[in-house]
C-alpha cells in the first residue's frame, strides 16, 4: 500500500495519504521528523480542458496514430495533469477525422489513456472568419455551424466529444446549441466577435463557458459594449483563460477571477504541439511559426502575434498565483475541481475514497512553475519519484 507524505495544497498541514488500489484509503495527519520546508504540497491531479498536443504532434494533424497519442498523454503527467481534453481546432472534415479516430483508439486500447481522457474537446471551425477573433485557426477551413457532419465525427469519436467551442455569430450556430446541449455536450463560446444580443442567445441556448477569455480578438475594441466585456458580465457562463504570463496581462488575469471567482474561472494552458520542442522556427501546414526562448509561440517573423503556448498547466498555476494574488488553493481548485464541475465530471479531493489522482510538488517563493516530483494516476505512479522523507505520529516509510 503506497504512502504519500507531503503537505495539503489546500490546507499547508502535513499529512499521510494511504492508497489501495486505485482509490484514497485514508488522510492523516502526521508531523515530520524534520523541517517542513523539505515537504512538498500534494494536491489532486490537475485537469485541463485544452490540450494541442506536445513534441511536435497536434492531435489536429490528418497523421496521427495512436502511438503518438500515447506519447503526448504520458508527456502531461510529468506537469502533474493526470485528466485532459485532447483539443482539435479548425481543420478539413479529413483531418478532424483521423485525429478523433486515433484518440479513440488509444483510449479504446489503453486503460490509462481512457482514464486520462474523459472527452475531446473540437475548437472551431464553427468559428469567427474575421482576422484576431479567428486567432490562429486556418481560415480556409473556417465554416457555418453544421450538426450533420459534427454527428459523423461523433460517432467517429466513439461519442467522445464532450466540448465543442463555437461562434454564435456563425450560422446555424444557436440550432446547433441546442442540438449539441440536449446530448449532453458543453458549448462554450470563443473566436467569436460576436454582439450581446448573439452571445446572450447561445447563453439562452445552452452555451457555459467562454474559451479563453480575453484571446482570439480583436486588437482593437469599442470600450463597451463588446464580445469581451458582455461574457464577462454574464453570470451563467465559466470563463476559461490561459494564465502562462504570456496571453493576458496581469490587470485582465485578476479582473477576470474578481469577477466570475475561483468558483467559475478555469485556468488553461493552451498548449500548442509544439509543446516539449526545443526553441526555433516550424514549418506547419498553416504557416511558420517560432517557439521563443520564454516559451511563447508566435507567427515566425514577428514576436507579438501569439500562435499558441509551449508551456504546461502547472505553470498557469504558478503565474496566477504569482500575477493575480491568488492563493495555492484556489489556483489548484481552477486547474482540477473547477472543470470538474463545469463538464460533469468526478471532483477528486485528498479524502477517503477519492480516486487516488494526485501529484507532489515543490513551490519556492516566486517560482514561474510549480516543481512537479510524482504524479500519480488511479494510485500508479505515472511520473517522477517519492522523496525521501519520515513523519511522527505515525511514522510512515514513504516508499511505493
């Protein structure tokens, strides 16, 4: 029976934390021999929505296999993300379905994969065709809202896309709301220059979460009302945002959790299939991109267009804490129990019964990331390693 020793995320008090197969078999509290400072935090598994792909794979790409599927998802643990939505944005109809037949596939073959991936996430291409809204995404594959071919990719995906982010501007778009709703799909409305009375008829329709808010717009807008502004205000809508430090300034990152609070702000990391690669220009079947030294991807030639992150979701932890004042509870609740709850999924907590998704990690004092040591997944350990460390009250081996 593996015994995890560290420090509660949520409550800084040293625990041990018994596993029994793949669940949490008992919390206690324990005092260590020595300074607690040498503890880690431990904390449930981290869960994010938006997932491209990493090492040079995008799940978007008409070639992937289930091999490198399995790759990507192994790579996520090592941030301490043990639940992701493998993300697919806005492609031919070809592409989308090699990409969803390969996720299914590796889930489908792989007990862990299944377990890592919940749902798949489509962005686009029911999306804005207007330059800054549509961010990124490929405008020749940019088109009207279409619930005949989204049921052929559904049924490729094994009725595994559970979050679709669409436009409500885009034709068809509030129908196919209300389609996608009533089977139990989330939509959430992005790359969208949508007006309020288009945003508050697909909140009307269904829609719950605005995808990275404050991304994938205009560089310029009117100071009110706007797409912006008028998801921000809207009380029944999660706003996801990607807090890598690099996508929204530190002003927008604190408004927005002000505003819908931890209880409603979902942090993302975004991350492009250039996360894991090592800094330089890619050639993409959209274009150029570069991946700078910070860890930002831009439109190659210029470094203000931003095309994506390399960074992970244990970084997006640390910079809203570092950026936005937020406490290392909360930004961990954003990062796992918060999507939980948006997409109908399982909360996992450190408490008796609890699939035992966890991971351990160091945070000195302004720290861009948190220093992940072990991961584990339905009690496995996925990444890393236990440190070496002893507890009174019990007293507990700390070795798996």
């Amino acid at each position: 029976m593996p015994i995890v020793l560290g420090r509660r995320y949520d409550t800084g008090e040293p625990c041990a934390i018994s596993i029994e197969n793949d669940r949490i078999a008992d919390v206690s509290p324990v005092w260590p021999s020595g300074s607690l400072s040498d503890w880690p935090y431990v904390a449930p598994g981290l869960f994010d929505l938006q997932i491209n792909g990493h090492s040079g794979i995008w799940y978007s790409n008409a070639g992937l296999t289930r091999d490198q599927v399995l790759l990507t998802l192994q790579a996520y643990f090592a941030y301490g993300v043990t639940r992701l939505y493998p993300t697919l944005i806005t492609a031919s109809h070809e592409a989308f379905a090699a990409g969803f037949a390969a996720l299914r596939q590796a889930c489908e073959q792989h007990r862990w994969a299944s377990d890592m991936v919940p749902g798949f996430h489509l962005e686009g291409p029911y999306i804005s065709a207007e330059d800054g809204p549509r961010g990124a995404h490929p405008l020749e594959h940019v088109r009207p809202a279409d619930w005949d071919e989204f049921v052929k990719l559904q049924d490729i995906a094994g009725g595994r896309i559970k979050l679709v982010t669409l436009a409500p501007e885009s034709e068809n778009a509030i129908d196919f709301i209300k389609r996608a709703v009533a089977t139990g799909i989330t939509i959430a409305i992005g790359h969208t220059a949508a007006t309020r009375d288009q945003i508050q008829a697909a909140v009307d329709a269904g829609a719950t979460l605005s995808t990275h808010l404050g991304n994938g717009a205009h560089g310029t807008l009117r100071r009110h009302p706007n797409y912006i502004w008028e998801q921000l205000g809207e009380p029944r809508l999660y706003a996801s945002i990607i807090t890598d430090g690099h996508h929204i300034p530190a002003t927008l990152m604190t408004s927005i959790v002000r505003t819908k609070t931890p209880y409603r702000t979902i942090l993302t990391c975004d991350a492009s299939g250039l996360a894991g690669c090592a800094p330089g220009v890619y050639e993409l079947g959209s274009g150029r991109f570069e991946l700078l030294p910070d860890g930002r991807i831009v439109v190659a030639g210029q470094q203000q267009l931003l095309a994506g992150s390399s960074l992970g979701t244990d970084t997006c932890v640390a910079s809203v804490m570092r950026m936005a004042g937020v406490s290392l509870r909360d930004a961990i609740d954003m990062a796992s129990r918060t999507p939980a709850r948006l997409l109908n999924q399982p909360q996992f907590r450190l408490q008796r019964g609890s699939r035992a998704d966890l991971f351990l990690f160091y945070l000195p004092p302004g720290a861009t990331r948190l220093d992940v040591v072990a991961t584990f997944a339905r009690g496995e350990l996925r990444y890393g390693e236990l440190p070496t460390l002893t507890a009174d009250q019990p007293q507990h081996t700390n070795s798996v």
